[in-house]
C-alpha cells in the first residue's frame, strides 16, 4: 500500500484574512474571514464561491465557522466588542443572525448532529460563554451551563473539538476545560509549560490520545489527564494542528507559511511551504472521506488556501516526473504466469488551472478474452507522474486478457484519455 500526498494552491478569489475553516467530507468545505467573508467549495476545492453579503455585515471580522452540511453552516465573529454569530440554510445565499452578545468573544462552535450543538466564548461577567442548541443553530440556550472564569483566563478561536458528547476548549492559563457531556461539571486539564491553547485535536476513533499546541506541541495518552510536551519544529505560535485518524499521520502549522508533517510518531519536517501568507487554521474531513483532493485544507492571512490531496492505493509510483502525454506501456513480462506489471504514465490535466497541477480521474481495468470484467487495479485521483501497478492472475486460467486505461477529469467527469493492450497469461 503506498501513500501520497500533494499539497496545491486553490483559486480563491479573495485577498481577506482567511482564519477558519470547516472541512465536512473533502468535497464541501467552508471557510471565513475578515471583511464579512465566507467562501465555500463543493467540489473538492477546484472551485470556491464567495458567499460574503446575503446578510453579513462587510464590517464583520468572522473568526470561526462550521459547516453543518453543504447547504447549512454557522459562521461567529465581532464588530468592536459585539459578536455575533450567522447562520445559513440556503448554500450561503442568505444568512440570519441568530446569536449576539456584547462584550462577548464567540471562539468556537461545534455541531454534534444535524441539530444538537455546543458553543463557546470568552467569559462575560465573570462567567464563561457556554451555549447549547437543539434545532441546527437558530435558537442558544445558556441553562446549566454556569462555569466560572479563574484569574482572567480567556480563550482563543478555533480551540474548541468535540468527539460525540466529549468537548475539550483551550485557554490562556495552561488549562484545557474538558467535559464528558459538553456541559458541567468541567475537568481543568493542566498543560503547562504550554501557557496558550490555540488548538485541540482528540483521536474520533480513541479520546485517550490527542495533541493540543499553541506556545509549543504536547501530546496525551489518556484524554488529556496528563498533556506531555511532544518534539516540534519551527519558530512561532503553532496555530493548527489535525490528524486523519488511523493512519498516524499529523499536521501542525505556525504563524508561518509551513506545514509541518508526522508520519506513524516519526519526527516532524516541513512538507509544503505556501507561496505567500501565514497559516491561521487546518481543517481534515470530519466523515466520509477515503481519499483523493480535500483530505485537509488550510487558510491564511493573504486569502490563500492550500489542499491536501491524499492518496492510498496499491499503485506505486515510479517518478514525479510530469509527462507531456498519457501513455499506457505494455505489459511486462509478456507472456507471463500468474503476475505482470502494467506501467502507464499521467500529465497534468488540460484543465487545472490557476498554476495548479492536478492530475485526472484513473481505472485500470482488467478483461478477459469475452469482455468480463477480471479486475480493477487503480480507481482513484492521481497526481501527474509515471506509475506502476502489478496484476495477479492465481485465480483466473491461462488465456488471452486485455487491461485499459480510463481517465477522466475527477471536476467534470469527462473522459480525457481512454487506451487498451492485449497481455497473455500462460500457466
């Protein structure tokens, strides 16, 4: 099994201060920032559409927002010392205020279904911001959720996670407030040295292990009852963090134009530096991603957007090299008995655009001599390289078999290259 990753730039369209954004499945995500702005994609990326209006106040510096599906979202943010929190029901077409609170901070929001959901800010008259919802965000209620701010703490944006019931929100004064039920009581997880929380991420597949950071990287075992400064690279306040759980891989970011990466608790390096502007937030799909474009994505303080594609195949690649044409070569060797090796190389697509490289849609299918169908060897979204796959025939008697190559263009679904070779398999 071989892993990729391919980090590009998205055409977004705008220039505002980018600082969260929510990632439902890798296709549809939604992103906000200063000067009331919300863009959101609904095709992996290749296209973002700017939402800002329909509602939202052009004044507005929205500092989190979190996408309930590809038609509804909430977005909070501040106006002086006001905030106010959004919501949409229509794609973004028109957005409603639903939430306001003078002197108040909204610093997360976190939906855990279609209609129950929990919000957080900085304290208010000594106590903190604590709201839940039981009908998709229209309507907050702060009943029973009384908790005492201590020695001024405050929180920060985008350090709000829950996983089913568990909530876990960052502050200022080395502590993480930790509940089982997303209401009291409260559980203060000491993280000193690390002084300020920017953000938390837990396992959704084990709440025992989980990473939060700001001034440095510390990591838990057992559901942040301890917090354990864990190596890190770089210069300057790590402002993101996410993982895809089960593969052991991580991401974190500064208030840099790096991501940093961890492959199965291997030490940290930098596996992309964007063009221009700092890294505020990084946002991995919550559910039904299995790979391709949209595996995480991160906003900056330029506009910019970065992609992760992720890929897990059986393929392996032989080269980075970006080829001028797609080409499937024969098989090798042929004959052969029971296993062979097909090599086939792909360009970037005619389509990318906006400078970035992105290759297409691609099957190798296998066929007998009658036409059925034998095998389906790739069927993912590759990046432009050449390529080798092995076919297995143990299950299948000696005879003639052809493989094709099918590409499409993974946006519009069009076939961009189609080519067939006979093989022979003697046993």
């Amino acid at each position: 099994i071989f892993s990729q990753y391919f980090w590009t730039e998205q055409v977004t369209g705008v220039t505002a201060n980018l600082t969260s954004v929510s990632n439902i499945d890798g296709t549809h995500a939604w992103a906000c920032g200063y000067s009331g702005t919300v863009i959101k994609t609904s095709n992996a990326g290749y296209n973002w559409a700017n939402l800002s209006g329909g509602g939202l106040p052009a004044n507005i510096s929205l500092i989190n927002i979190f996408g309930i599906s590809q038609t509804t979202a909430l977005t909070a943010g501040f106006i002086n010392t006001t905030t106010y929190v959004y919501r949409t029901s229509n794609s973004g077409a028109n957005w409603q205020l639903v939430f306001t609170e003078p002197n108040g901070f909204i610093n997360g929001i976190w939906m855990q279904s279609a209609v129950n959901g929990f919000m957080q800010g900085d304290p208010v008259g000594g106590r903190w911001s604590l709201w839940r919802t039981t009908n998709g965000g229209v309507n907050w209620d702060s009943t029973g959720q009384y908790l005492a701010q201590l020695n001024g703490e405050l929180g920060w944006n985008n350090s709000v996670w829950s996983v089913s019931n568990n909530i876990w929100f960052g502050t200022d004064k080395s502590r993480i407030y930790y509940s089982s039920t997303g209401s009291p009581p409260w559980m203060q997880q000491s993280t000193a040295p690390n002084t300020n929380i920017y953000t938390v991420w837990m396992n959704t597949m084990n709440i025992q292990q989980g990473y939060s950071a700001g001034d440095s990287l510390s990591r838990t075992t057992n559901n942040g009852t301890n917090w354990i400064v864990n190596p890190s690279i770089g210069t300057g306040a790590i402002t993101a963090f996410t993982a895809i759980p089960g593969l052991s891989n991580y991401w974190y970011t500064r208030s840099n134009t790096n991501i940093y990466f961890s492959n199965v608790g291997g030490p940290f390096t930098i596996q992309y530096t964007a063009p221009a502007g700092n890294f505020n937030h990084l946002s991995s799909a919550r559910s039904g991603f299995i790979g391709g474009p949209g595996a995480i994505y991160g906003v900056r303080n330029n506009g910019g957007i970065s992609r992760l594609n992720f890929i897990i195949e059986g393929v392996t690649i032989i080269s980075n090299e970006i080829p001028a044409v797609y080409k499937l070569h024969q098989n090798y060797p042929n004959p052969f008995n029971a296993a062979t090796v097909f090599k086939f190389e792909a360009p970037r697509l005619s389509s990318s655009v906006g400078g970035e490289v992105r290759g297409g849609y691609v099957r190798i299918i296998t066929y007998n001599a009658l036409g059925q169908e034998t095998g389906s060897l790739v069927n993912e979204v590759l990046q432009p390289g050449i390529y080798k796959v092995e076919w297995s025939g143990n299950d299948l008697a000696s005879g003639i078999f052809f493989y094709r190559l099918l590409v499409t263009d993974p946006n519009s679904g069009s076939l961009v290259y189609s080519e067939s070779k006979k093989m022979v398999m003697i046993k």
